[in-house]
C-alpha cells in the first residue's frame, strides 16, 4: 500500500489485515436522518459543534456520544510541539483529532478505528473541518496497521474504560463496544506508532485504573512523563488521568496540578470553560517541548 497521498484528498481510507474496507464516505445534509443505502454507513445521526459552534460533527443519536474527555484529551495532548503526524487510536468520530486540528497541534493525521460506521462518520467530520486525515479500519487487537508503525509524533488515544467482564453491560451494543474493551493493545500500538524518543504518546483513562494502566505501559515499554488528574470539584476524588508517555528512559515525571471541572453545580471553572471554547491547558509545556 502507497503511504503517498494525492493532493486535494482531504481523507483516505484504508483497510488493514483483518479489517473491513470502509465504504465511501456520506456527502449528506447535517442534521438527524436514517440511511438504509448501504451497509457500513450511519444509520441515525445528530449533528453537534464543539467549542462553541467553530467545529461541527456528525456521530450516532443512540451509543456511545462524543464527551468532555475528549477535549480534554484534546488540550492536553496540544501541549508541545506541533507534531507533523498525529495518530489517533480508536478514533470513533474522530472527535480528539478534530479538538487537535482546531488547536493546530497537528499537520497531518491518522485515524483508526475499528468500525466501520464511525469510521465513515471520521472521515466526513475530517472533511467538513478541511481536516488532513488518512483512516484506516483496523482491530488493534490484530496490531496497528503497517503503514503507520513508526510513523507518529504524537499519539492520542481515548480508549475504552472499562476491561471486558468488569461490569454490567448496557443493551445497546455500540456503546458497549466503546466502554469495554482492553486496553493493552492500545498501549501496544501506541508505542508501535511512536517516532523515537520524543515522539508523545498521550491518553485519558479512569483516575482509578492509573496502576493498571502504567503496568500496562511498562510492559509495552513506555515510561509516564506528565500526569494530570481531574477531578468533578475539590472534594470529589479524581474522575479521570491525563497520562503523558514516551519510549523513553525512566525518570523525569512531571505531575502537574490537578484540574477541576466544577466550581458549583452548573458552573464551570475558568479553566474548563476556557477548553470547552477551544483554549489548550492552562499550565504551560516544558521548554523542550516548545523547541
């Protein structure tokens, strides 16, 4: 497969070994609707904007819906310098990659993502933000698809939260699919896709999994190097980790402050109105990210 892209193609889609080729991506009117035309593409959409209207999206009116970890993820991972490629595991909608082109931490982008209904509404949200964006279908279960293996500057990654058999699923399977799953072959492609050393590896997962989760890493020989906890208001515990990694040498971890959500019911923090409306992290990158 050509890893060169044709000029004016603002998206591109690619099966991978195992993986289902993704069928042409919808050029429909925004709005909620039913498609029965075709299998693989949306069946029952909304369209919804993000930081305040400047970035529009499609995703599924029933499942899994785009949330505020994503931005969060989004902001935290656009800390540093402007990566030429950012890869983005279990893509969804493609919502984390469009929080990093509207932030311009990225050039270029890649996304995966295993189904192939998302996968289609990625690609139509890439397009609609003049997005540069190369999709692939792919199950990291079966690995990260050739063409992207040591390619990446940054790696961002919103993986499913909960492992299988951990707790009740729900009846839509969609959303199931999304909230269940292992994490390890996320790590695992993270640290495949990772350009060197300096190559950043950014995910966001539940504050109470950060042990499992840095084991994970260690396996997958990937060292922390930044850690941000949020929490829903200063009394509540953290809700969910901002975890910075690289193939790397140990040592060296930054743990920044932590970040609140909430200062009353219905009231957000500065910080986080300020992400919501597309500003990154107010705490500042080290100096030798900014080079």
């Amino acid at each position: 497969m050509s890893r060169e892209r044709p000029r004016g193609n603002p998206s591109r889609v690619f099966s991978a070994p195992g993986g289902r080729f993704c069928h042409s991506l919808l050029e429909k009117a925004r709005g909620t609707e039913d498609s029965p035309t075709m299998a693989g593409e949306p069946t029952g959409t909304t369209s919804d904007s993000l930081y305040g209207g400047a970035v529009m999206l499609r995703q599924p009116a029933r499942g899994y819906r785009v949330n505020v970890d994503a931005l969060l993820l989004a902001a935290f991972a656009a800390q540093g310098r402007r990566a030429r490629l950012a890869v983005d595991l279990g893509a969804g909608v493609g919502a984390v990659s469009l929080g990093l082109h509207h932030l311009a931490a990225a050039e270029r982008f890649a996304l995966v993502e295993r189904d192939g209904e998302l996968l289609t509404l990625a690609g139509e949200n890439a397009r609609g933000a003049a997005c540069d964006a190369e999709l692939f279908c792919a199950d990291l279960g079966q690995g990260l698809p050739d063409a992207l293996l040591q390619r990446a500057d940054l790696v961002v990654s919103n993986p499913p939260f909960f492992e299988p058999n951990s707790g009740r699923q729900g009846p839509e399977a969609a959303k199931s699919s999304a909230r269940f799953g292992h994490l390890e072959p996320f790590m695992a492609a993270a640290a495949a896709a990772a350009n060197g050393t300096r190559a950043r590896i950014a995910f966001v997962y539940p504050a109470r999994e950060l042990c499992r989760a840095l084991r994970i890493a260690e396996r997958c020989r990937l060292v922390p190097k930044r850690l941000r906890l949020v929490h829903a208001d200063t009394s509540s515990p953290a809700r969910v980790v901002l975890i910075e990694l690289r193939a790397a040498k140990s040592g060296g971890l930054e743990i920044l402050p932590p970040l609140f959500e909430w200062i009353a019911p219905g009231t957000r923090t500065p910080e986080l109105a300020a992400i919501l409306a597309g500003g990154k992290l107010s705490v500042e990158a080290r100096a030798d990210d900014r080079t």
